[in-house]
C-alpha cells in the first residue's frame, strides 16, 4: 500500500465539549481547542499528526456549527470543505454513519480513518503507521477495525477491547467489547495481557461500515439512504442517540483490532495533564505562567495571569474564563458531580 | 472616671504593608485595608470598635502620605485633621514618641491610647472597658501599660510578657519581655499560665512616654525637642530605627501590664483568616464569591470572580491582583521566604 493511498480519507470528531475541563471547557470553546497536549490546541496537533499520512483535500472535520469559525481559525490550512458541520447531537454510530456515506459519495471506495479531535499520541510516526497497516487490513479482510491501546494502568474510566483469534496478515478478532470495568477488574485486564484499551480510533471501507450498519443496525437502517443521498438534515432528524460500540461494533461478526505501538491518552480530565505534559523534576506540570515552588505533583492551568502555589501536593489548580478552581488529581475525573452543585451562573 | 475622659485620645498605627498577605496586600492597598476581620476593611473594624470610647476629633490616624487618601476614603467621618501623616518608615519608637508629641502639644494631660488598624478583637465592649480601665491605671501609677493577650496556642510569631508582681488597684507589673519564642518555649509559656502575648496595644499618659524616653532612649533623647515643637521633618531626619519594645519597654522601670478580657488576633498571615472570620460546619472560610465543596478546613479569597474548590483539605486560595496563589495554612507565615524566589513582576 503507497504511502498516500488515494482513497484514504480521515475525518475527526470534533464535537464534544469536554466538560470535565471546566472552567477552561465550554461549548463555544471546547476541551480541543485547548493546549491540554502540547503549547498547541490539541485540535492542532490531531491534524498535524495526520497530515504527512493524508493530505488536507481528504480531511474532513466534523463539529457543530458554532465551531466551524473557531476551529477553521485555528486549522488555518483548511476551508469550509474540510467541515461536516452537523446539524446537532446524535451519538457515534449516527454521527459516523454520516461521515461515511459523505465520503462514499466522493469516493465509493474511501477508506475511513476515524480520529477523536482530542486525544494525545505520541510518536507520531508510529500512529501514522499503525493506521496505514489497518487501513490495508480493512481493505484485505473487509473489516472494521478498531485500534486497541496496550493498558498501563488499572484505568475504570475506559473501556476494553477483549482480544480474540489473530487475523492472516494482521490484527486479530475481537472476543468482546466490555464498558467501564471495575477496578479490580480492570487490574486483572492488565495483568492477563489479552485486554487492549478501546480507543475510539476506527479504520475501515466507508461502504463497509455502512453496509454493516444497514445488516446489524435496525435503529438507522431505514435512515441511512437519506444519508447516501446527502440529506443530513432529514437523516438527523429520523435516527436515535447511539454510539458505534453499542449500535454496530458489539452485534457485527465483521469487526477487527490492530494494538497500537505508540502511546494514547483521551485527556479525560485535568488529572491528564500529569500524562500528557512534561512534568519537572517534582512531577509538576505547567500551562500559562506557573510558578510551583517547593511543590510535588501539581497541575497548574492559567490563561489569566499567573498561579503560585507554594508548599503544595497533589493538586490541581486551573484559572481560566474568569474563575479559579482547585482541587486534587483523584477528584478531577468526577468534575461532572461538582458541576451540578455550583449555581449555573458559575458553571457556565 | 467618666465614659469619655475628655484626655483620652488615641492613635492608630496604620502605615504597615502586611506583606504576608501577597497578592492582595501592595504598599498602596495594605493589609488594614483589606476585609479580612469581617466584610469590611480591617481599618474600617478598629475605628468602629473605638469610637463609642474616644470621640473622632480625638482620634489620630498614623501612615504614610500615600495612604491618607484611600483611609480617608474608608473613613468618611474623618477629616485631614485626623491624619498625623508620616514622612518615613522609623520604628514604633520614634513614631509613638512623634505621636505623644503632637497630643502633647494640644493637650498636655492626654491619655494616649496606641492601637494597630489591623487587629481583630472581640467582643469590641470588654475592649473598650479593658482600655479604660488601663487609662485609668495609667494616671494613677504613672506607668506605661501594655495590653497582654491571653496565650491560646503556643504561637511562636508573636513576642511574650512574663507577668510581674500585682499592683494596687489593678494591673501587674512587667518581668520581662521575651521575643518570639521556639515552639517547646512558647508551649511552656502557655502552660505556666505566667505569660502574656505582647500585643502591641499601650496605653498611658503621652507626657509621660515622652519623659521616659528622654529618660531610658538616648537614640532619641536629643531628638525630642524637634518632636515636642512640631517639626515633624527634622524629627524624623535625626531619629534610628528603633522598636519601642527594643527602644524602652525593655529598658524601662515604669512599665505595667493589664490582662486582656477578650479575643485578639494580630492577623499575622492568611492563616489567621481561621481565627478572624465565621467558619462553616466543614471549618471552611471565605471572603468574596467562593465555593468549597466538600472541603474542609480551606481558605477562599477572592476579589475577582469566583473562586471554586472542590474535595480538598488544609489550603490557602487566594485570587486578586490578578494573580492566583495557592499554599497551605501552615505555609502562610513563612511568605516572606516565597516572595523572594519570585520574578520582581509577580511579586509586585
């Protein structure tokens, strides 16, 4: 396979809020177009990750309308073609059914490479090449095929991918998908070796997948040629909420794994930022003008003026949209609970 | 004596900093400007808690020129004329000596009561009695009277009185004065029961402090004169720096002491927010639009948009200037020692 395949296509969702960001994450300006990666948005380096695969005339980004101008102001290599603009909230399986039938009435034969807008990876040379071998995989076995992350920790906030029987040439079956496991559950995945993070990150034949939706996925099928036909809005309009996992990839007997060989991380919370952000000698990591002083292991998050934390541990600490908020690393993934106790004037 | 003695005046040391409470104490909106005892400037606190004593035209305000307006904008009920502006930082010695001059000179039998605008006190009523109760001793011993506070910790950031023998009528005399102590010193002091923290607080007859020091403070001795006919410049020219404890407490034998009958904390460092402000049912305190959620035992300030923590314990959160600070209540005295590791910018 040529190293720009001239049907390789990708498109990146792009459309989440990332409210366990707040106050830095709001609707308007969502967790990826914040540097929660890198100096950069992490939208910025989701497309600078892909490019050298796949050239900006088979990008497709896809968010809701009051995105467009933020993101193509950020993507300035990119135009009002790159976007799908999606007429409102429906779950992946709608969201991507979509996608795919778009890029099948460009290319019949598009290969789909399906990225989240906010996930961090490195290196990317690695990813870039991992994608490129499920992509001939998808191809060959007509599959659809997820990427799988080699577990590094007991993570409860993820879900597994069990690994099955391996494939001629590559990637292997998958036994079972399994939701948010447990802890102890979770530490026995990562022990046996057999269990792969699932990513959220699919590689298949656009007329595959929706092949595969019109045999498995009764809720869209009798929508998905209002989609073929390029009526995004009745086709919003007819399906339900569904996500791929639960809507396709956990009822076909057509889906696939490749694990990857680089290291992935969702940026869940701002417990993400020890992850995904060079820490200095004291574990200690930094966005904006920080000044931790004889502190261990805390974040600090400004984009209004600077934060000192002096004498400090485990904490994390974000001043952004005019708010200050604090508190530890444990506590940060189960920001939705404390949201729903401020005043909404405070939660935004 | 009657409620208001018409010789009892008193003076307010107002000309401090209070650089413990970075960021949001500057040289130009110092710590006794800010709510930090209730919803209202400190200074705002000790003019109201005296007034029911000293009528305002016996009132003496005491700082820098650069403060008279923003006092005098807290103070609407005052006027220049209670305003002795300092030309210069000297030391409580030459100060208190500058200010009995200049109560001298308008009253030679002034009683002068010697507050600090950044001490918080309750109830303000057995302070008023315990005041004229000094004053009245003051007269009649013809002593120099401190006010020492009742030891309720062994609080090392403050300096000691070692009681002495009773004298008539009420008040002891001084033992000695012991500077901060160490913490096993400072909890034997408590224990003893023998000890009192020195707070800074004086009363006794204006006349009569200037005799002493002419008496027991050669640095200021000859300097007096300049004082006592109103040249405040040419006072402060040819004045050392030079403590009035150092400077003559210590030194003289006409000292006395009176046990305080109520509460008194000098606002040392943000810690103290603890001791001076109401506490919720989790030990929580806060100043602006703050919001602990399951916290415990937190400091929230903020003049500049909400301040959210959310399942953290034993902290400091400060948000004003434009600067976030974070450290923990054990932390907050040793300020100092963060100030100087950062940039000029930051430490304002």
């Amino acid at each position: 396979m040529p190293a720009f395949n001239p049907h390789l296509w990708c498109v990146i969702l792009a459309g989440g809020v990332g409210s366990r960001f707040w106050p830095a994450s709001t609707p308007t300006v969502p967790k990826q177009l914040l540097p929660l990666g890198s100096e950069r948005p992490l939208i910025r380096d989701t497309v600078d990750r892909i490019l050298p695969l796949i050239p900006a005339e088979r990008l497709r980004i896809l968010a809701g309308a009051h995105l467009s101008a933020p993101l193509l102001g950020e993507l300035t290599e990119l135009g009002p073609d790159n976007l799908l603009v999606e007429p409102g909230a429906a779950g992946t399986a709608p969201v991507l059914a979509w996608a795919a039938a778009e890029l099948v009435r460009q290319d019949p034969d598009a290969v789909m490479i399906s990225l989240h807008a906010d996930h961090v990876i490195h290196p990317p040379g690695a990813f870039r090449a991992l994608l490129e071998e499920a992509a001939s995989l998808a191809v060959r076995h007509r599959r659809l095929f997820t990427i799988g992350a080699r577990p590094t920790r007991p993570e409860t906030g993820y879900g597994y991918i069990g690994v099955g029987a391996d494939l001629p040439g590559g990637g292997c079956e998958v036994a079972e998908f399994i939701e948010k496991p447990d802890r102890a559950t979770a530490k026995s995945y990562v022990a046996s070796g057999e269990f792969l993070w699932n990513t959220g990150l699919f590689v298949w034949r656009a007329a595959d997948l929706l092949e595969q939706l019109a045999r498995w996925t009764p809720e869209l099928a009798d929508a998905l040629p209002l989609a073929r036909a390029g009526d995004t809005e009745g086709f919003f309009r007819a399906v339900p909420t569904l996500s791929i996992d639960e809507g396709l990839l956990e009822r076909s007997d057509r889906v696939g794994v490749v694990a990857a060989t680089f290291e992935w991380d969702d940026v869940g919370a701002w417990d993400a930022m020890f992850r995904t952000r060079p820490t200095d000698e004291n574990g200690n990591v930094g966005v904006g003008e920080v000044f931790p002083v004889e502190c261990q292991r805390v974040a600090l998050y400004t984009s209004d003026g600077p934060v000192v934390a002096y004498g400090v541990q485990d904490l994390v600490v974000v001043r952004t949209a005019g708010v200050t908020f604090v508190t530890t690393p444990e506590r940060a993934p189960d920001l939705k609970k404390l949201l729903v106790r401020l005043p909404e004037e405070i939660r935004g």
